[in-house]
C-alpha cells in the first residue's frame, strides 16, 4: 500500500466460527499489518490481493474488503481468502473475489482450509442473506471445495521473460509484432511513462474513445485516480505519441515479480503505425531488465478471437481461468448474455455525454 492509503491497524476484525475444533476469523485486510507481510511471503499473491488494490476498491465503489482465515489475532497469518463485500439495489448484496481483478487465487495450502474457510463463507451468506460467493482462481486445484458452479470462462495469457530480450524478440510473430514495433520505431513514435495528471489525462481520453469504439461505458475517472494514487510506484501509464498527439496508452502493474498488463486503449486511426506494440515491447523490455519473471497479459473472453491472437503472437501461453460461484442459478447464464447484448446495443447509440456519467453510476453495480 502507498503512503497515501490509511494506515494499517494492529486490530483485527474477528468472528469466530466453529468447525473441527478450529476458529475462523475475518480480518481487514486494510487494517491488519499482517495481510500486507503475507502477501510477501506467499507465492501466488498478486496485485489484486494487495491493499492498495482493495483500497482503490473502497474508495471508489464502497466495497468493503474482508479476509477470510484460520489465523488467530496476534499469531502469523498462514492462509487468506480474500472478498468484497458488493451492497447494490441493483444488483445484489453478494461477496466477490474480487471485483474488477482479472484473476484472484485463493491463498490456501491446502483442502481442509479451504473447505473450512468456504464453510465461514457459506455461512456469512446464510446470516446476511447474500445473493452469491464467487471466486476466480487461476488453477483449478483440487483443494477447491465442492458446490462450485462455473460462470464464466476467459482465456488468460502470460508471458515467460526468464528469456533475453534478443530470445524473446524472436518469439514475436514475424509480421504481426516484430514488423508492427519496427514501423512504430520508423514513424517515430514517442514514448512516456509515469502517474502524472497529465499522462492520467491522456490514458482516459483515449478510453474514452476505445470504449465506444466497444460500445461499453467508461470506467468512472476517479476509479483510475483512485488506483494512480492506491497503487503508487507500481502502476504505470505508459503512452505513445506521434508528433504530441497520444495514439495508444496502456496501464500495468507491478507486484514482485510480475508486470500485469490491466487496461489498454488506442485511436484506431493510428493503429497501423505500432502504438500499442511499441508500449508493450517497451513493457517487456523494462520487465526483463528489473528481473522480473512474467507478464500478465489478463483474460480474453473466448468469442474475442482478435484479442485472443493478438495475445497469442507475443509467444505468451494461453490457459483457461474459470469463475466460480455459489450458489449456481439456472438462469444466469442466459441472463448474463441478454444484458451483454443490451447493453452493447444501448452504448451504441448513447453520446459520450451520457455514457461517462451513467457508467459511473452502472460500475459500482456490476463488480
């Protein structure tokens, strides 16, 4: 967490429940020093786990983050499972995990603590009469605990940069990247990067403009602030130009190891002079230098076959990333794919002065 988030709290949050003769507490992963030391430690901890990630959530939607875990106060934490709690009229009360994050492993060891962290979970539902659970873990592992029902299905990719950068540069699709990061490099193209306001300013134009190109709304400007403030030094906004005028801008975070590549938009009247391969080269060379080890490309959903491809030509490995959720509903599925195409159809027609402001109404329900 940044020096701008609130301070941590030694005291946690607990509620105890009784299961086999252990305890399982709910901690505030905002407030107890020892979330952010276990992070440290444990090797499946991302960027969505950590409290600046969660803080970005609380303040800009009002979630509240909690943790799961069979860590008692005063003692190490040895696991975590990690959700927000979602209040909408709209949609829901429920408990995700997490909302608006690509991915969010459960940190477990084991199958006996997850079932016993899932029986706590169940049994907040039941007390507060919640909607839904839903967690989206990377790996299908077999500690996860039975009831889970599949949701949805992405295709998440990452990027092996153990490599050299001459090893990883011959991995790229001849024509489809190596050509694309020559011709940005001909044209001249400018790179920046940084958190400044301007560079801020320039990402969510350009949002703004990718969004609609989508025919989805905006994600609110406070939610980028929030995470520009949130993430400190380990978000960048990185943005090439072409004669002062910004063409493409990604946004990534970093976490130990890891470079994950969160949210990208271009003027697709440039897109044939390389902006977005020029970012990421300039990504992937930076990364490999600082020693890390990967880069998170995030998920595609599957009938997106153009994104999927353009992942695919970096030489980054596909894998399946599953969302699960309990209790499982008949109609969700179908419900989730009539609102996708209405809303599609909506932001179609809607002017730009109307889909900023109602998608920073719409974000804080759909989490």
């Amino acid at each position: 967490m940044s020096a701008n988030c609130p301070a941590s709290s030694v005291q946690p949050m607990t509620k105890d429940r009784i299961k086999r003769g252990a305890q399982v507490y709910q901690v505030d992963p905002l407030k107890d020093p020892r979330w952010p030391a276990f992070l440290k430690r444990h090797p499946a901890a991302q960027s969505f786990h950590t409290p600046g990630w969660l803080e970005a959530l609380r303040r800009t939607y009002g979630y509240e983050p909690v943790v799961f875990t069979t860590s008692g106060p005063g003692s190490e934490l040895r696991n975590g499972l990690v959700f927000c709690r979602i209040q909408s009229w709209l949609t829901g009360r429920r408990l995700v995990s997490l909302p608006f994050s690509d991915h969010c492993e459960p940190l477990v060891d084991s199958r006996e603590e997850m079932e016993l962290l899932w029986s706590c979970v169940k049994s907040e539902m039941d007390a507060d009469g919640l909607k839904y659970a839903e967690i989206r873990p990377v790996t299908q592992s077999p500690s996860l605990p039975e009831g889970l029902h599949e949701t949805e299905s992405f295709c998440l990719h990452r990027l092996d940069l153990s490599s050299n950068l001459n090893a990883l540069f011959r991995g790229f699709h001849k024509d489809c990247v190596q050509r694309k990061i020559r011709r940005a490099e001909r044209e001249k193209l400018t790179y920046t990067e940084g958190r400044s306001a301007t560079l801020l300013s320039q990402f969510y134009h350009l949002l703004v403009v990718t969004r609609r190109r989508q025919q989805l709304p905006p994600q609110p400007l406070t939610w980028f602030r929030n995470l520009t403030d949130c993430m400190g030094e380990n978000l960048k906004i990185r943005v090439a130009s072409r004669n002062g005028e910004p063409v493409a801008s990604i946004l990534t975070l970093r976490y130990k190891s890891t470079i994950a590549y969160k949210y990208g938009c271009s003027d697709a009247r440039f897109h044939n002079l390389g902006g977005m391969h020029l970012l990421f080269w300039n990504t992937i060379q930076q990364a490999n230098c600082d020693g890390l080890s990967e880069l998170d490309l995030g998920r595609s959903e599957w009938d997106n076959e153009g994104l999927i491809l353009f992942k695919d030509r970096w030489g980054a490995r596909r894998s399946p990333l599953t969302y699960l959720r309990y209790p499982e509903r008949e109609a969700d599925h179908g419900s989730r794919n009539l609102e996708k195409h209405l809303a599609k159809w909506f932001f179609s027609i809607a002017p730009d002065a109307f889909a900023v402001p109602l998608g920073r109404v719409l974000y804080r329900h759909i989490g």
